[in-house]
C-alpha cells in the first residue's frame, strides 16, 4: 500500500461525511487563523514604535508629572519647564506641551472637536518637525500671549482650502488668532494625527482654553532635546536636582519622570509583548481545541467504521495500513482547516487594517509556521484514535453492526 | 534452534490445508472456554468441503483460524505448507491477502466504491508482487467479467441487486489468486434464485480447480459439497462423503 494509495483513501473517507468532516476544521481555521493575526497584529504594534522612535528622535529627554502620583500633574508646571531652560546645561531646547479639544472657525470652514496644542517656541526644532509655509511663532509671542496659531497641514486645508492661509484669521473657542504658518504634512505617527491639529503659543492655551482651571499653567510634557546623545545622562541628573529642589521633593521620590525615549518604548513594547502573549494563548488554546475536535470525532468515525476496517484486515491490510489511513484522515482535516485558517488570518489582517481599529503587519513567516502548526496537531491528535483503529480484531470488527 | 528430531512431522504436500490437534480457549481458569478441542483436519487442493454444525459448535472459531483471522491457542495450523499458527499479525495480513479469498454472509463491500473499486481493494494491500493502477483495473475487470458483472463496473453497491453484490466479492475474493476461497454462510443473505446462482458460480470455480471452504447451516446448501465436516462441541464429529445426513444425525444443524 502505497502512501499515495492511503491518501486517496483517506480522503475517500473524509468524503463519507463532508459536513461533519467541514464542521471538524472549524476549531483549526479558528487557531490557524489567531496565529497569524496575532504575529499580524504584534508586528504592527512593533511597527508603531518604530515610527515614535523615528518621529522623536533618541536625543530628546521627556519630563512629565509621575503618573500615578497623587496630585503630581497639578505640580508640574510650565514654569518648571522654564526653569530648565534657564538652568541646565547642554541643551538645544525644550518644548513644554499642554492640549485642549475646542471647535475653531476660520475661512469658509468650521471644525468641532480640534485638538489643540499649547507649545513653546523651540517646538518645531526639538519635536524636528518643519513648516510648509509661514512661520512659527517666535519666544516673544509666547511670552506676550500674542494671539497667533500655526495649522495642521489638515486643518489648512479643510479650513482654507488651497488659498495661503497666512495672516488670515481664525476661532478656536471664543478666541480669534492670527495664523502666521501651516506645518508640513506628516500624517498619523504613532496613533498622532498630527495634521489635524492646531499650534498655539503655551501661554495663551492657558489664558483662554485650560479647560480644567482657567488660568492653570500645568503641562503635560515637556520634551528637551540635548546636544548629543552622551550628554542625556548629565541632563537628566541636572533636571531632576533642579525639579526636586523646586518641588521640596526627595530626588529618590520625585512627583515627576524624567525619561528618555528608549524608557517609553521599553515601556511600551512590554506592553506589546503582553498582549502578544495573551494572542499566543488564545492560538495554542483554539488549536488545542480544535485537536482536541479532530480526535473525537475520529474516535467516532472508527467506531462507526469498524466492519470497514475489519474487512480491510480480512483483505490484507496490516496495522500499519489501518493506522495510515486514519492518521492521514486525521492529517487532511488538519491541513484544510490550516489552507482555510491561513486565508482567514490574512482576511482578518488585512480587515484590521481596513477598518483602522489596529495597524497589521503580516508576517510571511507566520504562513508556514500557522500551517506546520496544524500538521502537527492533525498528527498528534489523530494518532490516537488511528492506533485504536490498528488495534481493533479482525473478527470483532467484522462481526461488529 | 532445532526442535528436537522426533517433534518434526512434515505437512502433507497433498494437503493445502492441515491442521494437528488444533485447540482455542477462550478465558482462563475455570472460566475458560473450548471453543476447539483438538481438531485434525485436512483438505486437500482442490477440494470442495463444507464446515456444518450447531451454534457453539466451534465453526466460527474453526473458520476464522483457517482464515487466518485468528491464532489457535495450541496446535498447528498449515496453510500450503506453511506452519501459519504462530506467525506475526502483519505476516497474517499478508497471507489473509495473498493466500485467502473470503466471501462473507453479508458481502461486506465498501458502499462509498464502485464495484471496480471494491475488486482492487485487495491488490492496493499487495506487499510481493505489486501491480500498477492499469494492471489492476485489467485484472479487477477480468474478475468482474467473470463473474458476469463486465456491465456493472462503476455501479455502487447500493445499485446492485443481493446476488449481483455477492458476485462482486467473490470476483474480489479471486482477483489476487488465492489458493483457498473461504465462503462464511455465503448464500445466508439471499433469495432462492440468487443462492443458486451464486452456488452455480461456486461450482464453476470448483471445476476451474479452486480450493473452496464453506461454512453453512443450510443442508441443501452443504448438498453442493464433496465432502462435510461435522462440528460439535469443538470436536470433528463427522467428516464424509455423504452430504450432511450424518451431521443432522448428531444432533441436527443450525
């Protein structure tokens, strides 16, 4: 009996009962399919860090209040931020940043729901992050609350279309500013739609769209880009005596962070690798399962076929003979269920992707991988009730009804 | 190792089929079974026997070692020549394939084939002498027309009658060239007409030389063979010429 001959039986067998047979494959598409969205999904996850790490830069140092901390986010604040430009050395900048969600108006056009971005004036050079036309508004402005906004590359155009924006007016809440410049369009990063928002001098956020306290001048993040890179161990030593002295906190206990990128995607790539994991064990589980689905119901079909493998013996067939062909019966319900599995996976990826609830990246090697995942399971599951099956006796099984 | 000089009896060439104070206990202890008490039986080739008895005679148990289904607990069994009573289970598949054509009560063919399909079904189970894909379908259909199915090659089982079903088992039980046809109660499922065709058949392959074994409980049945052998008790009780009056003798068949 060759291994060609056992197939074409085996699938002969298999054509016995089509629906319980398609129903079988169900828990292997199932796992097929999770292992390649999950390396799918993870590899865009990896993929969105790489593009933070791309949009920052690795010389900035991130100064924020400690999250988790108590009332830390009332106590750092933007003259904090100032402080460190005044007093640390080594540095090039610093962008303090604090948002608010208003509706604005300007041109033939009105936006609900714009986030808007309080920065200083260092902001394009530290963030690297150039305008397309215009200006930026300058320390001066800032310091005087003038009233000035740059433009998302988005909002310039929903608001103005192609025209030149320059020295047009704006409304964002109640307020009216003058726009002095359009940045350059840069697209979401990171999950940052970074065309869609409007640029406003820190102080006139504060003045007029605080939105928790009128008048309160914390801030979120204040990113300090340093000279170079061997200089961010000595920056951050300084920022933190300097934050410390001007909180009366112990340095060992600060109410504020002082990061660097490479902390944040640490962070964020354990975060990453959690959910990857949690995917991996949803995989392992539905293809267990989904053996688990193949061994019963081959465990079924010997019981049911039993006078059909007793009159095979009684022809000439050896053990080995019974158990191959159940074991390929075994295999072929595997095997469609990881063709079927695989298509599914890379449906669903490509749907995540559509749909936007999640950036996927599909990974070629996950194809091969998903698919010898289910030969494996097709094996091991089906070896059982194979070896049931070249157990049986000749003249049981043919007396059997 | 030699077994001791006075333990060595060879078989008997004339003999296709010899078997030396064959035994088969079912349990142990004192629950264990006799199903055959010592039996010495011989058939010859080309022989033409009947195996009759009463349920519990031993028959069943009788045929399915002879068929090499079974092993017998102690005895030898030789299949032309060949002690086969302790051979290996994959051993006694491969002569159940190449030795032993059966034909069963209840046809036991594989619905999901066609009758071409169900006659190659023992030449894919071939380990000597393999054969390719056309050299069997030519030797299945050459079996078929034999049997005088050449017009129903393709028909499932469901599609053909009681006999013409029994026809193709028996073109299967012949295509690799057995040297003994056993025949289980072959005509049990059948109507008059179709139990004469098929014994018609039977006869033909018997005249053609075929070794054929048959177990029935049908007198009229056993009418047909040269010879009947009387189970009882798992003992031969009577073996003869004389059709199955000296079985009914003992206690009657069934």
């Amino acid at each position: 009996m060759t291994f060609i001959e056992t197939l074409s039986m085996a699938w002969e067998g298999l054509k016995l009962n089509k629906v319980r047979s398609l129903l079988t494959t169900l828990g292997v598409i199932i796992g097929v399919a999770s292992v390649i969205l999950m390396l799918a999904v993870s590899a865009g996850a990896e993929a969105t860090i790489a593009d933070q790490i791309n949009s920052l830069g690795a010389d900035l140092v991130i100064v924020g209040p400690m999250r988790g901390s108590p009332g830390a986010s009332k106590t750092f604040v933007y003259e904090d931020a100032l402080a460190i430009e005044e007093n640390v050395s080594h540095i090039v900048g610093v962008s303090a940043e604090q948002f608010s969600t208003q509706d604005i108006k300007g041109g033939d056009g009105a936006l609900e729901a714009i986030s808007i971005l309080g920065v200083t004036s260092d902001f394009p050079e530290v963030r690297d992050y150039a305008l397309a036309t215009g200006r930026f508004f300058t320390y001066e402005e800032n310091d005087r609350k003038t009233k000035v906004a740059v433009l998302g590359h988005g909002i310039a155009q929903d608001l103005f279309g192609g025209e030149d924006s320059f020295g047009r007016e704006i409304t964002i809440g109640a307020t009216r500013l003058t726009v002095v410049g359009v940045m350059e369009e840069k697209g979401i990063v990171a999950d940052v739609d970074y065309d869609g928002r409007v640029y406003v001098p820190i102080t006139v956020l504060f003045q007029k769209f605080a939105t928790t306290q009128v008048g309160s001048d914390r801030i979120r993040t204040a990113y300090v880009k340093v000279e170079g890179r061997d200089e961010i161990d000595g920056v951050m030593a300084q920022i933190t005596s300097l934050l410390a002295e001007r909180h009366g906190v112990d340095p060992g206990n600060p109410d504020f962070s002082v990061q660097t990128q490479q902390d944040i995607i640490a962070t964020q790539e354990a975060t990453t690798e959690a959910f990857r994991d949690l995917l991996a064990w949803v995989a392992g589980v539905s293809l267990l399962v989904g053996g688990i689905g193949i061994m019963n119901i081959m465990l079924v079909s010997v019981a049911q076929r039993t006078r059909e493998i007793g009159l095979r013996q009684a022809l000439g067939a050896r053990p080995g003979d019974v158990r191959l062909q159940f074991l390929l019966e075994a295999v072929i319900l595997s095997l469609v269920g990881g063709l079927v599995g695989v298509l599914g996976g890379i449906g669903g990826s490509h749907l995540f992707g559509v749909l936007g609830t999640m950036r996927t990246e599909l990974v070629p090697a996950s194809i091969p991988l998903a698919f010898g995942a289910s030969a494996v399971v097709g094996i091991f599951f089906g070896y059982y009730p194979a070896t049931q099956a070249a157990r049986l006796d000749p003249i049981e099984a043919l007396r059997r009804e | 190792m030699t077994a001791p000089a006075q333990d060595i009896i060879l078989p008997d060439k004339d003999l296709l089929i010899e078997t030396r104070e064959l035994k088969k206990r079912h349990g142990e202890g004192e629950i264990a079974v006799h199903a055959l008490a010592g039996v010495d039986l011989g058939i010859r080739r080309g022989e033409f026997a009947a195996i009759m008895g009463p349920s519990g005679s031993g028959k069943s148990t009788l045929m399915n070692i002879l068929g090499c289904l079974d092993r017998p607990t102690e005895g030898a069994y030789y299949l032309d020549e060949e002690n086969v009573s302790e051979l290996s289970k994959n051993d006694l598949a491969d002569v159940r394939n190449r030795k032993i054509g059966f034909v069963f009560q209840s046809f036991n063919l594989l619905s999901q084939l066609s009758a071409l399909k169900n006659v190659m079904l023992p030449m894919m189970y071939r380990i000597e002498d393999r054969l390719d894909v056309f050299e069997r379908e030519e030797r299945a259909i050459a079996a078929l027309e034999s049997v005088g199915l050449g017009d129903r090659l393709h028909h499932r089982p469901t599609e053909l009658s009681g006999g013409q079903q029994q026809r193709v088992a028996i073109a299967r039980a012949l295509v690799n060239d057995p040297v003994l046809l056993l025949a289980d109660e072959p005509t049990g499922n059948l109507d008059t007409q179709s139990s004469y065709e098929i014994m018609e058949l039977i006869h033909n392959l018997h005249d053609q030389g075929a070794t054929i074994l048959m177990v029935t409980h049908e007198p009229d049945i056993a009418a047909h063979a040269e010879r009947v052998i009387c189970l009882r008790d798992g003992l031969v009780v009577s073996d003869g010429q004389d059709g199955s009056t000296a079985c009914l003798a003992q206690g009657g068949v069934q």
